[in-house]
C-alpha cells in the first residue's frame, strides 16, 4: 500500500515537470485574446481640442429637435436657437469640456463599410464644433451597443468607428432644460445693496451698508443681518421647476382677472398650466433686488399647495420650491434684530450699570476686569454677567407699557467706537427693554432684571 501510495505521487510529479517543459518552449501572447481592432494599450481620442477655441455647438437630433449655442466676443456663451437665453455656464462648460477632448472606450472599424449597421447611417444625434477659425467638426452617434452600455460614434470624414460609455453620451446629449440658465434671479446675493419686499400686509425695504443689514421701511430698525442674508439666499437661489410645464407669461386679460380675485379656486384646467396657476393663485410677495447693475424682481404666488413665479430676468411662468414661497411669505418682526445688545461674541471694553442708587463700573484692561478705583474683579464673575448681558434676546416687540427704570446699561465695545444703552422696566408679565434712540420695546423675560441684579451683587475683587 505504501509502495502504490509514492509511485501516483511520482507520477502527478513527472506530469507537473512535462507541463512546465511545455509551457516554457510555448509561451502565452498578451495579446492572444485581443481582436484587431483592441491591441492599443489606451483607448483613442476622438477629439483633441481646446474648449477655450469652440465658439459654437449645434445640437441636432434625429427627432428634428436642434439646439444652438453661440459664445461672444467676451466668451461669453448663449442659447441662440430655438430662442435666445441665457445659460447654465457651469452646465455648458462641462458639455463642451467632454466634447473637445472625447476619448473613445474602444475602436470597432478602421475603415468602416457599412454605416447602417452602427446606426450611423441615420444618426440619431449630430453635433457639431465650430472653432474660432470658423473650422467645424461633427460628431455623429448611432445605435446602442448590443450590451446597451455604450453607443457607436463617427467624426464626419473619420472612416473609423468607435463606441463611448452611455454615461459620457449623456453628459454630452444635453437639451434645452439642461443648458439653460434655471435661476430666475440672476443677481449675486453678496452684491446686492437694497431689498423690497412687497407682501399683502406692507412693503418691507432693506439696505446694506459695509456688509450691514438694515431696515428702512416701514421704519428704520435694526434687522437681524442672518436672517436677511438668508432671504438674499432663498431669492437668489430660485430656479425654475422644469420637472413641470411651464409656460409665457399669463394675457393682460388673465393678470386682470387674478387681480380682481386673487384667492380664487383654481379651476381643474390649470392643474399643469403654471400661467393660470398663477394668475388664480393668491398673492405672496413681490421681491426686488438691486446691485450696481440695476433692479430686478420676483413674484411669487399660491395655488393650493404649490408656488408659481414669474421674473423680470426671464419670460413666462414657473413652478417653483416651497421654500422660496415660504422665505418671501414673512412679517417686519421676522426680520428685526432681537438682541438687546450688538457686541457679540467679543468682549466690550467697559460695561456700566446703574441699580437705584448703586453704581457699577467694569473696564477691561489687558485680561483683567478692573472696578472704578482700579481694582481687580474675579473674572468668573465678570464672565457670567456680560454672557447674560450677551444673550439678553427678545421673545416679542411692543410699541408702549414702559415704566419705571430699574436698570440703566451702557455697553462700549469695538475698540471705543460703538456706545449702546438700554433700559430695562418691569412689566406686568415680563420685563421690558428699551435701546436709545429706539421707540420700539423689547419683550424680555420676567426675571431678566433679577438675573442681572443676582449677577451684579455675586461680584467680587481679588
């Protein structure tokens, strides 16, 4: 048993050593696998140009549809046909990008016999590149591969035949919808200088000086500068919903109508028809933005549940996303700033408070907090007083219902150059505060005063 055990391991030996003989005198090709037409170690390029030198691109389909776009003087690129607009340049940079340098996933003809068979007999797409030498070239794609991942492409007066991956055919099979501008507010949120917001209950206007909010009308208040700036977003990020239809702008006779009943139900005809939507929707806001360049406006309205705009930057009607129907849908006291104080998170330079008869001072000097005759304040105690001074915030507005003063505030900060003082009283409910030179009072809460006196009292020197 043993003897038979070691002649078959004698005998798989002696076949393992006669493959290896044999497979050293026939050595395998790399290429044994390989068709003709794949022995190029890169894939080849279709094109190789520059995007900066593409001064238009005219997409053609086998439906009929075309579609122009045109780069002027400055380079500057737009929608000519079928109607002049404007564009998405981040879109229309990518598209062309690919287009100039197209790299084919692999070469099927070197000199192709029969177009018919790749569908390029009868493209179902052409495009073509004119350079700023007025030289063109057009591209021309056929069927789908029978793997249907990639599509079979020709240059015009090329004889061979490539295929691309379905996914860069579709970066580069762009329509209407895909490349033109979507924004209906084409102002630069950080440019704009002047806002009007025009809603059914008043007419809000905002200015901006050095990158600071304020509200003009109906009175001058503070604004909250975060809360503005959102709105600068929600505005200025509006696009058209061209998951929707959308339409040209509604007949003077259908904006007439909407005015005289502007809450009317919409009848079942405008369920996809944005214009009459619009023009049976009841009315949010009018929103005007103004830069250095000019004055432009949106207006926004409700039909049940959805939002339709129509721009001064573009014609027609659109669908658009509850948010900005939402932003635009707001009162003055949703913009105005709640906090009593504006120092933020700095530390004033001095703090002085007056309690009835008792007076107190605080000056900051280097990292110390230091009392009227120079000496030193416990700083725990300094911190939590100006955190609570900090966050001292309004819950609601009033216009009357001051009393008495109980605390006097003067705050400086910004190295000296900003001086704020406020009042405190004590109201029935809660506590009111009251900014110099304001008419408008703050509603704080009910032991804000307590708080503060509590704070004022835990002070210690060291």
């Amino acid at each position: 048993m043993k003897n038979r055990g070691l002649i078959i391991a004698a005998l798989v030996l002696a076949a393992l050593l006669g493959l290896l003989y044999w497979s050293n005198r026939h050595p395998r090709s790399d290429n044994a696998n390989v068709t003709p037409t794949n022995t190029s170690e890169a894939p080849p390029k279709i094109l190789s140009l520059k995007a900066d030198d593409i001064t238009r691109v005219e997409l053609k389909k086998k439906a009929g549809d075309q579609l122009v776009l045109s780069r002027d003087s400055n380079g500057k690129w737009q929608i000519t046909s079928p109607k002049t607009t404007s564009v998405d340049e981040s879109a229309v940079g990518s598209m062309v990008g690919v287009l100039v340098g197209l790299t084919s996933e692999r070469l099927v003809e070197d000199k192709v016999t029969n177009l018919a068979q790749y569908g390029l007999a009868e493209p179902k797409l052409e495009i073509t590149l004119t350079d700023k030498n007025s030289t063109t070239r057009k591209l021309l794609f056929g069927d789908d591969t029978p793997t249907n991942d990639g599509v079979y492409v020709q240059l015009d007066g090329d004889p061979r035949v490539f295929t691309i991956t379905t996914y860069v055919r579709t970066s580069i099979d762009r329509g209407l919808n895909d490349l033109r501008d979507k924004r209906l507010i084409t102002a630069e949120a950080d440019k704009i200088t002047r806002v009007e917001l025009i809603t059914k209950q008043q007419t809000i206007e905002f200015s901006r000086d050095k990158e600071q909010w304020q509200i003009l009308k109906p009175t001058p208040l503070r604004a909250d500068g975060a809360k503005v700036d959102e709105l600068m977003r929600k505005i200025t990020d509006a696009k058209m919903d061209l998951t929707a239809a959308s339409t040209e702008s509604p007949s003077p006779s259908a904006t007439a109508s909407s005015s005289a009943s502007p809450n009317k139900a919409p009848s079942p005809a405008t369920k996809n028809d944005p214009a009459s939507a619009f023009a049976s929707g009841s009315v949010i806001a009018t929103a005007k933005v103004t830069t250095d360049s000019g004055t432009q406006q949106i207006e926004v309205r409700k039909n049940k549940d959805d939002y339709y705009a129509k721009s001064s930057v573009t014609d027609g009607v659109f669908k658009v996303s509850s948010d900005l129907g939402q932003a635009l849908d707001k009162k003055l006291d949703d913009f105005r700033n709640q906090k009593i104080f504006d120092f933020g998170s700095a530390d004033p330079s001095k703090v002085e408070i007056h309690d009835g008869s008792k007076t107190y001072v605080l000056t900051k000097a280097g990292e110390d907090w230091l009392t009227a005759d120079g000496k030193k304040y416990e700083k725990a105690g300094v911190d939590a007083l100006i955190s609570k001074l900090r966050d001292l915030q309004a819950t609601d507005f009033a216009d009357s219902g001051f009393g008495a003063s109980a605390l006097q505030i003067t705050i400086t900060s910004d190295d000296g150059k900003r001086t704020e003082k406020a009042s405190l009283s004590k109201g029935g409910k809660n506590t009111l505060a009251r900014r110099e030179g304001e008419s408008s009072l703050y509603v704080l809460d009910a032991n804000s005063i307590e708080d503060i006196q509590k704070l004022l009292n835990d002070l210690k020197t060291v």
